[in-house]
C-alpha cells in the first residue's frame, strides 16, 4: 500500500503540464469571440461559418476552424452546417443580457503580455498595467476594467450584497474606491434614504458618470481616500476588492 508521500498516478501525469502550457489557447478562442462580436451575432440565430465570415469580414476558412474550436470549449453549438451559441454563451457573452461578463474577460485578458514578463516582474518586484507594457492603450485599459466590475455586479454580485447587508438605518456612505458605483448604485436603489459619496480616481469615475443616475443621491469624488477629506456625519463604509498598501 503507498504511503501518504508517495505521489499519486494522477500528479504525475506529464499531459498536466502540457494542459497548463496551452491553458492561454483558450482564453485566445474566448477574447477572439468577443472582440469579432461572435456571440452576438449567433444568438439572433444560427449562421454558416461563411455567413459569420461575411459578417465579420474574415476568411471563411479561418473562420470555420475558430467555430469548431468555439464549440469544443462549450461556447457553441452545432447544428447541421450552422453554428448557435450554447446556453453558456447566450447568457454571458451577448452584450446587453443581465449576465454579460465579456468586459470582465477584455480586461483579464488585457494583461496577456504582463503575464508574460512574469519572471522579469518578479526579479523587479514590482507591477506593470496593460497600457504601460502597450498591449493596450490607458482608456481601453480603463474601460474595460470598469465595465468588467460592473458586468460582475449585475451578474450577481450587487444583488448578494443587497440581500445580505441591512443599511435599512443608514444614511450616508463613503464608497472607498468605488470605481463605477456598482454597488452604490445597488445599495441607494434598495434603500432610499441612503446617500452615498464615491471616491475613486479620475479614470474610473468617468465610467461611473454614464451609470450613476441617482445623481441627487451619489455624489462623485475624485481623489485618494489616504488624503481626501471625507468630511464628518458619515455612518458606513463600503470596500469592495480593494487593496490599501501605504508605505
């Protein structure tokens, strides 16, 4: 009988390492589908892999091969010589649909060149953002980094928080890095008397301009919560996925 420091069959396997090798082919397929806008064209109905290749302008054969690809990793399906999108796709990679995830996927996959100095990165100690290796520029950063937190708010999460925190006798919030007011937006739309203060940087502010529509309850500003005034007769706090490091 082996013991309990004997490696098991499984985490030997050599095929393992060759998984994770290629674990990035995936996400490629993914990013691809999105920005050719994919999967929205498929869930009006399903097209030939030459009428997605008239839509997005794109070799018919190169086109056909990504389909087929698409459809190993569960994004579509196949129906006769026509491609659809599975359930999975419809409902998180159609823009517009309450659980829409694509700027989530754009901005991880934003940092596929960072990932890659991965060892330099460490050696440096320090972090590097998709707009200064030029993968992309600062406002695509931006973007779809905010709309990324934003597609994870309405996919779930702003609805949990809601349900599990009772601001029922609160009246004023400080929303610390709040980026696009997701979750203010959430917790005033929930319970009316609330009023809430969002500070964030420039950048993600003007993403949370075009959503906060509670404009006599959510109030914008820009600047550095180590710093900023946060005034008195505030009775919350919100901060959600933020990491303070002050040296």
């Amino acid at each position: 009988m082996p013991s309990h420091h004997e490696p098991s069959a499984a985490s030997l396997d050599p095929e393992r390492i060759n998984e994770l090798s290629r674990s990035f082919w995936n996400s490629a397929i993914l990013r691809a589908g999105i920005k050719l806008g994919v999967f929205a064209l498929l869930d009006k109905g399903g097209l030939t892999a030459e009428q997605v290749a008239g839509k997005v302008k794109a070799s018919p054969r190169y086109v056909q091969a990504f389909l087929d690809s698409c459809g190993v990793l569960g994004l579509l399906d196949k129906q006769g010589d026509r491609y659809v999108n599975s359930p999975v796709a419809s409902q998180s990679l159609v823009p517009g649909k309450d659980k829409y995830v694509g700027d989530l996927v754009l901005h991880i996959t934003n940092h596929w060149e960072t990932w890659g100095r991965l060892d330099k990165l460490i050696q440096d100690g320090k972090t590097v953002r998709p707009f200064e290796t030029g993968y992309v520029d600062a406002a695509t950063y931006w973007r779809d980094y905010m709309w990324g937190q934003h597609n994870r708010a309405l996919a779930g999460q702003a609805e949990q928080l809601v349900k599990t925190v009772d601001l029922g006798n609160r009246n004023r919030m400080m929303d610390m890095g709040g980026g696009a007011a997701s979750y203010s937006i959430a917790l005033c739309q929930a319970n009316p008397q609330l009023k809430s203060v969002v500070i964030d940087q420039r950048e993600p502010l003007a993403i949370a301009r075009q959503l906060a529509g509670l404009q006599k309850r959510i109030r914008l500003v820009e600047g550095d919560f180590f710093t900023v005034d946060l005034g008195r007769g505030n009775d919350v706090a919100l901060i959600s996925g933020v990491t303070m490091i002050k040296s």
